[in-house]
C-alpha cells in the first residue's frame, strides 16, 4: 500500500494512519521505519561484540519501500552487500535497477518461500509479511 491508497481509505472513514500530510497525517512511515530497522541492526551488532554495520552482508526479505529505504541507508553506512528476496518481480527489478551497480541485488522467490532468512548473513531482515520470524525459520537461520 501506499499513502496514496490509504488517502483513499481515509475518504470513507478517519479511522487511518500514514495519510499524506496535505490530509493532515505524517505521510509514508517506510523511510522512518527503514531507518529504525538500520539502527535496531547497529545496536544488535553492537550489544553482540561485532563491530558496526559497515562491511556486513545484510538479507532482506521483501524489496518494497521499507526494503528501499533501509538499502539506502545501509549504503550510506558502507555496508558490504545486501541481498533480497521478494515474490513481486516488478518490486524485484525496481529494486535490482535503483541499486545498479552497487553491491545490491535481488531476486524472485515464490510465495511461502522464506529462504533469504536462511542466509549466510551477518543480519536478516523481515521486511514483507508478518509471523516469518518462527520455530522452522529461526532453526534454519545461520
């Protein structure tokens, strides 16, 4: 969804939230939120003893707007590589053509296929569908 589509929602009813602020609202919350994610891995990293962000291979299940935006700070912080996965191939070729040429890239997995967790990664990052975080995916998580 975006801001666009809830300002519709927001047409037929108040009860909503990330409506553009033209509307009076605080707008798109995937920058912010994309944002905190990098931080809650910074903190993690660190609360761990393994150092900074910068250098890492991140895997980030979805490439929608949380997914763009906590790329874009994990480039601004120098990390080493960022895979994702999302079952959208569109979402999948925006993502991979945004981040040409960087050491990002993108593919397309089918629905329930949850394997970026599984990842030989320094951190994994739920950013598609709730509840993947559970018993069969923390166990295959290295």
């Amino acid at each position: 969804m975006t801001t666009v589509d809830v300002d519709r929602v927001f047409l037929k009813t108040r009860y909503t939230t990330c409506i553009s602020e033209h509307l009076g609202g605080n707008g798109n919350p995937s920058v912010k939120t994309g944002w905190g994610i990098v931080v809650g891995c910074e903190a993690a990293l660190e609360y761990l003893g393994r150092g900074t962000i910068e250098g890492k291979y991140i895997a980030i299940m979805g490439c929608g707007n949380v997914a763009m935006s906590m790329t874009e700070r994990l480039l601004e912080k120098k990390v080493g590589r960022v895979v994702a996965a999302d079952s959208n191939p569109e979402a999948v070729q925006r993502f991979n053509r945004t981040w040409a040429g960087k050491q990002v890239s993108a593919r397309v997995a089918p629905p329930g296929d949850y394997s970026i967790l599984a990842e030989d990664a320094d951190v994994v990052s739920p950013c598609a569908v709730g509840g993947v975080i559970n018993p069969k995916t923390i166990a295959a998580m290295r």
